[in-house]
C-alpha cells in the first residue's frame, strides 16, 4: 500500500502542476471557460461570471500549490482535503456535461489538450482512485526527507516531461523548468538553518509565488505558449479548410433516423438514410416522413476545420475575408472585439500613429471588432481613427488574441506577430523586424 501511496501521490502531484501551468498560462482562455460553466442555460451562476479570471488565476495557483505539496508531503491532511473536494467537484461537472451535453469542452488543460466530455469525464473518474489513496492514507504521509525529496522531484520532472512533451499535441517544455525551479528552489531553502523550521511555509509560499508572478505576467502580455489555431506561424486559410480540401482528411460522417408515417393506415416505422436510399424508399407514395420527428446522428466525428467563425465583413459592404487573407502583402489588424473597452482609448495615439505610418508605405491597416456600427462610429470619432473598422465573431477575436486591444500582423493569411495592448511596437520596429521598406 505504501507503494501506491507513493505512486499516487507522483502522478496526482505531477498532474496537478501541468494541468494548472496549462491553465495558468492562458487565465483569460481559462476564464471563458468558466463563464461557459457559469451560463443559465449550465449551472445557472451568472452572478459569478464578472469574476471569472479571479477564479481561474485563483484555481491554477490552488492546483499548482497542491501539486507541489502533495510531491513533497506538506500538510497532508489539509492537502488531501481540498485535493479530495477539488477532484469530485470536477468530476462532477465533466459528467454533468457529458451527459447534459452542455459544454463540450472541459478547459482542463486549455487549448494544449482537447478531450471529449466523456474523456475529460473517465479522466477525472481515473485521477479520483488516486486521490482516493492520498485521502485514506493522508495521516501516514510525512514531510519528505532531503533523500526524498531528490527522489520524488526526480520521478515527478520525467512524469511531467512525458505529459507535456509527450501527450501534448503540441509540445510544451516550460513545466519542466518551472517545477525544476521552484523544487530546487524549495529544496535550498529547507536545508538552510534558519528557513528549516518554516518548511510548510516555504512549500506552500515558493510555488504560490512563482504562480502568481507567472499569471501576472502572460496577463500583461500574452501566453507564452500559444497553442491555438492562430498563433504565429499559423495561416488562417489552412486552417479554414474543410475535410472536402484536405484529400487526407475524413470527412465527418452522419446517419439520418427518419419516422415514417402511412398515409393509408396511420402506421408509423422507423428507418435510417441508408435504408431509405438503398430501398428507394421515397418513390413509395403510400409513406411520407414525419420533419419533426428527424433526428440525425453523428456516427464519425472526421475532420473537423479548427478555424471555423472567422469572417471579415462589413454591413454596407458585404465580406471582406478573402481579400484580406489572399493578400500577399503584409496587413496591419487591430482586433478590439470590445470597442468600449478604456484600453482602446488609453493607446489610441499609439495606434493612431502605426496606422498613419502603415499607409505611408501602402500597408493595409484595420480595425476588427465585435461591438456595434454605432458604437464603433462613436469610438471612431472620439480617437480620431482614420482606418476602416470590419465585424467579426467576439469568440473569434477573442481565441485570435487574448488582449482587448491587441495587434496582429499578417502577410498572405498567415500569423506573423501579435502584440498585447502593453507591448505595442513602434512601426520602425514591425519594419526592421520583417524587412519592410520605407
């Protein structure tokens, strides 16, 4: 038993840092996934939906924390505690909305990790057993020794090598380091003569403050892993495309369950698509299908595009996508899916300025947003803004960027650069750093 103890506490540990670093890296990604969870139509908590990046910054140090706790043996009984409430609470809510179907996404591990309800569901089933054992044998479990400590923070660094390296369908080195960090960091201090008898506290305060430094940070600025279809490098036009332009892909695959009703007896049978086409069914007169009672099923998921509400358009004057994207230049975009956002004001002389040097050497500058016609003509006008705003889906430009306002660069449909609103650069250095004339 004390082996699986230890085995235990290994992979929950480790699981936990990834899975809050994932997060933490991306707390604005996080948070729209919590207002998802906080809908009416979910669990009816929209009161709380104003305070949702709290709750995720606060959730991704919560994990963090107890990760590191639960490698190093601090505090076990209240670790197991909130480890215990933590992982049936989210099992909970991902078989909630497996069979609700009412998020299709858990946000688990953010964009690095898409499961399925019922995987995010079998996960969390999976990770309870383990914490299960930490639970029962929570009094058992003492502060590790130095020996141990050099041991287990060995074991967790290749655990988390293989997850974030190996599992990831993108390959993320940074929670190796930053564990690595923060348990020498920790290790150091518990063997100093004055810090040996604040060990919990050091436990408890060096990731905290790691975490809360790191969140901050990619706040500020931007994730320093982005793992969505539109992070730079990226083009939007490949990731638009369909199973139809991808010879590789599988297409999704449906089956159509039809209630067929006879217009001579009143009887009623139930056939699928296939049925229904092999036997030819609809030359049958005496038979007509019940439209309401239709009901189609997915039977092969395929390929599905992961850019799929992207659109530049405008009300005047219809869709403006392709031009953009097709363009083999490169195009300037300020994305403020907010428009009434005080950010917006508070650059506006910075953004004024890079779209005034933009035209000077004939680069496309625009404005994308989610906000009103009327809104924007108000913003417009109050900043003075001599370039063309287009409409664009809110979830996109918010998956696009995660700062309102943020600057993206584009050349041929393709993701050059982004900048966070704090970070915006001088047209001088857009140009030294892509070779643009003039």
């Amino acid at each position: 038993m004390k082996i699986f103890t230890i085995i235990s506490r290994l992979l929950v540990g480790s699981l936990f840092i990834v899975s809050g670093l994932i997060k933490a890296n991306d707390p604005v990604g996080f948070s729209y996934k919590l207002k998802d969870y906080f809908a009416a139509d979910v669990l009816n908590l929209e009161w709380l939906v104003p305070y949702a990046l709290v709750f995720a910054v606060i959730i991704c140090v919560v994990e963090i924390v107890l990760g590191l706790a639960t490698l190093l043996g601090s505090k076990m009984k209240l670790v197991s505690w909130l480890l215990l409430l933590m992982i049936v609470f989210f099992t909970f809510l991902t078989f909630y909305s497996a069979y609700f179907e009412k998020v299709t996404d858990c946000g688990c591990f953010g964009d690095a990790l898409k499961l399925t309800p019922w995987q995010s569901f079998s996960k969390d089933a999976v990770l309870l057993v383990f914490v299960l054992v930490i639970f029962i044998k929570r009094k058992a479990i003492k502060l590790n020794s130095y020996r141990e400590d050099l041991m287990y923070g060995a074991v967790s660094l290749i655990l988390i090598l293989i997850f974030s390296v190996g599992v990831l369908h993108n390959p993320w080195p940074f929670p190796i380091s930053f564990t690595a960090g923060m348990l020498a960091f920790i290790i150091i201090l518990k063997k100093t003569e004055l810090m040996r008898a604040k060990t919990d506290q050091i436990i408890f305060g060096i990731p905290t403050v790691f975490s809360l430094v790191f969140s901050a940070y990619v706040l500020m600025h931007l994730p320093i892993k982005d793992f969505r279809p539109y992070a730079e490098g990226k083009s939007i036009m490949d990731g638009m495309k369909d199973c139809q332009e991808l010879p590789d892909k599988e297409c999704p695959e449906y089956l159509v369950i039809y209630t067929m009703k006879s217009t001579e007896t009143g009887e009623t049978k139930i056939v699928d698509s296939k049925e229904y086409m092999e036997n030819k069914l609809w030359e049958d007169k005496t038979w007509e299908i019940l439209p309401d009672e239709t009901e189609i099923l997915l039977i092969n998921e395929g390929y599905e595009p992961p850019i799929h509400d992207f659109s530049i358009t405008s009300n005047e004057e219809g869709e403006f996508t392709a031009q953009f994207l097709e363009d083999p230049s490169y195009t300037l975009i300020i994305i403020a899916y907010n428009i009434n956002n005080e950010n917006n004001i508070d650059v506006k002389d910075k953004v004024n300025a890079l779209a005034a040097d933009a035209e000077k050497v004939g680069m496309n500058f625009i404005g994308l947003s989610a906000s009103s016609d009327e809104d924007i003509d108000i913003f417009r006008h109050e900043v003075q803004a001599m370039y063309n705003y287009y409409a664009t889906d809110e979830k996109a430009l918010q998956t696009i960027i995660r700062s309102n306002p943020g600057l993206l660069l584009l050349k041929a449909g393709t993701v050059i650069k982004k900048w966070h609103y704090n970070d915006l650069p001088k047209f001088e250095e857009i140009a030294v750093l892509k070779g643009i004339n003039g």
